[in-house]
C-alpha cells in the first residue's frame, strides 16, 4: 500500500453493499414468507457447520445503528436489498408491515445523508414462487416486473436510483446450473433458461420504474477477466465458452441486444420470435451499469493437447469442456480467492471497449474476505489486509479511469460482516466486524481507513 490515498475524479460516489438474506435475520418475523434460501439452508449439508441465516446479523432490528455505521464513514450511497418475501410473503399479497421495514430504512438513510441505492433481488426468491418453477418458468419475470411496481409506488417518491438484479450469472450458475447455492438444481446447461428469465425480469422491471420515474436504473452484473490456462487451443476456446455463459451471456444482452453464442440461444429453447421480442426488452437502455469483480478465473479444457478445433463451439460431447484451475502465483484472501487488482482494470476497459456507449459504471460490489479477529484489549481490530486490497483496487479503478473509462463509483463490498450463504459466517467481508456471539458491532481499521479516503477526495456533488 502507498502512503498516499487513492484520488478519483470529483464526484466519484463512494458506496457500501449488502444483501438482505445476508443481514436481516428476522425471516419469520412481521409476516416475512419463506424463501429459497430458507429451504436450501435447513437441509443438510448446505452451509459450512450448518449454518443459517435467521438471524444472521439482525439488521432487521438493528437497522438504525447500522445506519450509523454506514454515514459516519461518509460514504455517499448505500445499496442493499429488498427481501422479495418480506415484501409479497406469497408473491401476490403485500405484506405491509414488510414495506413499513424499508421505509423506515430509506427514511432513515435520507436523514443521515446517505443516497439509498436498493436491488429488486438478490437471490432471496420466495418459496412459493420457486414450487412454481422458479427462474425456469417465465411467469417468474413477470412476478418480478409486478413486485417492482409495489416497490416503485411505495418508495418512488424518495428513491432515486435503483438496481433491479444482483449477478444473475451467480444465480443461475450456482443455484441452477450447480448445487451449491439455493435452489441447489444441478441442472448443468438446461439451466440456461433461469439466465434468460432473470434478464427478462431486469428488463421488465426497468420499464416499470421507467414508467413510474425512477431518475436512474441499472443492473449489478458480477464481471471478471477469463485466462486460458495456456496457449493450447482447447484452453483457449473453453476459456471464450466459459467467459460467453458467464460473462457475456448477462452484458451482450442487456447492452448489445443479443446473446454472444448459439449454443446459449439455444440453450434457452424459447422460439425465436419471443426470443428477439424478449431481448428488445433486455435491452432497454440503462441510467449506470453495476460490476461486481472479486477475482479473474483461469480455465482449463479436460481436452487441451488433443485437436478438438471447432467441436466446442457446436456441441458439447461429453460434458462441459472446461474446468476452473486456480491462478498461480498469487496472494490470497482467506477465503482463497485471488488478490488480482489488475483484472478489475481489465475487465473495466474490456467492458468499454465491447460495449462502445455503454452507459457510465459503477463498481457495485468488490472487497475481501479476511478472517479478522475481534477488538483487541483497546478495542481496535487491524485488518490491514483489507486495507491493502481496497486501496489496490481503488488504484485499479483510477487506472481505469485514466484509460478512459466512465467509472462513476466504488461500493465495498461490505458494510458489515455477514452470512456468506454456502461459506457462513467464517468469511468476514465486513468495513464492520459482527460478534458472532453477542451481534455488536466494530468499525474495523479499514472503516476508518475509507472514511478518510473519502475525506481526502476532490469535492464533488453528494446529494
Ligand atoms: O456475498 C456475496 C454477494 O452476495 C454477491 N457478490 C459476491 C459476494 C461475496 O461472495
């Protein structure tokens, strides 16, 4: 780290992120229905020591000091989630002591100077909703598009900008495609349709809070660099396969109007005429884009030395041709993943360049989990760890910038530490640190750290 702060350009808004499921807590309180990730997490073996996220860090109660906690480090933006069953517990019926709950949080947020900056969903879908389909069916996007209009005429009157999905990619992936997060489907590739029906519900629910004013909309996508593994063309044909269903399968769409490759066109298994009226309404044009990056990933295809030239980009005989190998020779965070600040300027400037026009960026989510240790003696707890990452991606962005990409904010990913859905609460991403025991809570160095940051920035607007 330089002795230095990292300086963006005036007006650069700094945020923090969380999730509702990862901090509430409070999932049968007020009327608030099941979701996915409450079924998901009370089966065995879900979560690392079986964990679950009842709750988690009660947000739901302790709301107004973590209010604090969030404008006291003067940030400009806070962006969390609302909890789709806490909102429309049955998915038809408002509950209206749940949109009581983020009114109090706006209110709260606006009084303390801080913009609120919501998603429509983070992963948290009710129950009742997936026991019809989930993301495989469509009627799931329409259900969204109806949920944002609740949201919209409730909280429109205060709300600026919104966010309407959070890494549809994980979601689909992860919860779909695989087994390690809820839903748990293992679908493999017959998970596609949950993508497209995901990037539906964001076009949806851009045109509804269009429709009802919403001043800025955007998407938060997770994008990282994809590295072959070598120069062997199997590696480098999976590595542009995985980057297409992971990457660009959730931007091409919403930015270009199109999907990047046949195979996921016809993964999706929609006729084309609905296919191409879906995708006009994928892309209805956005106020800001959101990035997620944590880390790049390097791919290996099971094939490399042998000459399968062509086979992977028309079919998949036996299996999906790649896996992810760990990047060598890098530091690491404690939860493994790779400390690359440079693939956050990489995949800033790829974004810019595939997408000429794209509308500006803001990077919605980034940080590290490190396994902090609670206050010593005098209270303090000195993750400088943390503290070396954030600045080297803060610098990362300002490359960027300097590049000539439209980077308007960096939100850390996160306000407080958390549940870490199929990790639990051992991965500690937290600005804050939570007791695990007694839930109070800790501003750590890095929460000081960025406070002065901010401190130190050109002046630029912060309403
Ligand atoms: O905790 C998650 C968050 O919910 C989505 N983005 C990545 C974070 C760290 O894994």
């Amino acid at each position: 780290m330089s002795a230095t702060v990292p300086l963006l350009p005036a007006g650069f808004r700094f945020g923090m992120s969380t999730s509702a499921f990862q901090i509430e807590g409070a999932t049968d309180v007020d009327g608030r229905g099941p979701s996915i990730w409450d079924t998901f997490t009370a089966r065995a073996g879900t979560v690392r020591h079986g964990e679950n996220a009842t709750v988690a860090v009660d947000h739901y109660h302790r709301y107004a000091e973590d209010v604090t906690h969030v404008a006291d480090c003067g940030v400009h933006d806070y962006r969390f989630s609302f909890a789709w069953p806490r909102v429309l517990p049955d998915a038809t019926t408002v509950n209206p002591a749940g949109l009581d709950f983020y009114d109090r949080l706006v209110d709260r947020l606006l009084a303390a100077g801080v913009r609120p900056v919501p998603t429509l969903y983070h992963w948290d879908l009710p129950q009742v909703l997936e026991d019809a389909g989930g993301w495989l069916s469509r009627d799931t996007a329409y259900a969204l598009a109806d949920y944002a209009t609740v949201l919209v005429e409730r909280l429109g009157d205060r709300i600026r900008d919104w966010i309407t999905m959070n890494e549809m990619s994980v979601h689909a992936l992860y919860g779909y495609a695989l087994t390690e997060h809820a839903p748990g489907r293992g679908l493999g590739l017959a998970a596609l349709p949950a993508a497209h029906h995901q990037l539906l519900a964001h076009g949806l629910a851009v045109q509804v809070l269009r429709e009802h004013s919403a001043a800025a909309v955007g998407v938060a996508n997770q994008h990282f660099p994809v590295l072959p593994a070598s120069d062997d063309v199997a590696d480098q044909m999976a590595a542009a396969l995985f980057a297409d269903l992971t990457n660009w399968c959730y931007s091409d769409p919403i930015l270009r109007g199109e999907y990047p490759n046949p195979l996921i066109r016809d993964g999706i298994g929609t006729p084309d005429a609905v296919l191409d009226r879906d995708l006009a309404v994928i892309g209805t044009p956005l106020d800001f884009y959101g990035v997620n990056y944590y880390e790049p990933t390097m791919i290996e295809s099971p094939r490399a030395g042998k000459d399968y030239r062509g086979v992977l980009e028309v079919d998949i005989p036996d299996g999906l041709p790649f896996s992810p190998v760990p990047v060598p020779d890098v530091a690491r965070t404690d939860f493994g993943w790779a400390i690359a600040p440079g693939g956050l300027t990489d995949i800033l400037r790829t974004l810019h360049e595939r997408y000429p026009g794209m509308p500006p960026v803001v990077v919605t989510e980034n940080g590290a989990s490190f396994h902090d240790p609670g206050p010593d003696p005098t209270g303090r707890i000195a993750d400088d760890r943390r503290i070396a990452f954030l600045d080297a991606h803060l610098r990362a962005v300002g490359d960027a910038v300097a590049a000539g990409v439209d980077v308007r904010g960096y939100y850390v990913w996160s306000a407080m530490d958390n549940f870490e859905w199929a990790a639990g609460y051992d991965e500690r991403f937290g600005l804050v640190h939570v007791d695990r025991t007694t839930l109070e809570r800790t501003r750590k160095d890095s929460w000081y750290w960025l406070r002065d940051v901010i401190a130190a920035q050109p002046a630029g607007a912060r309403s």
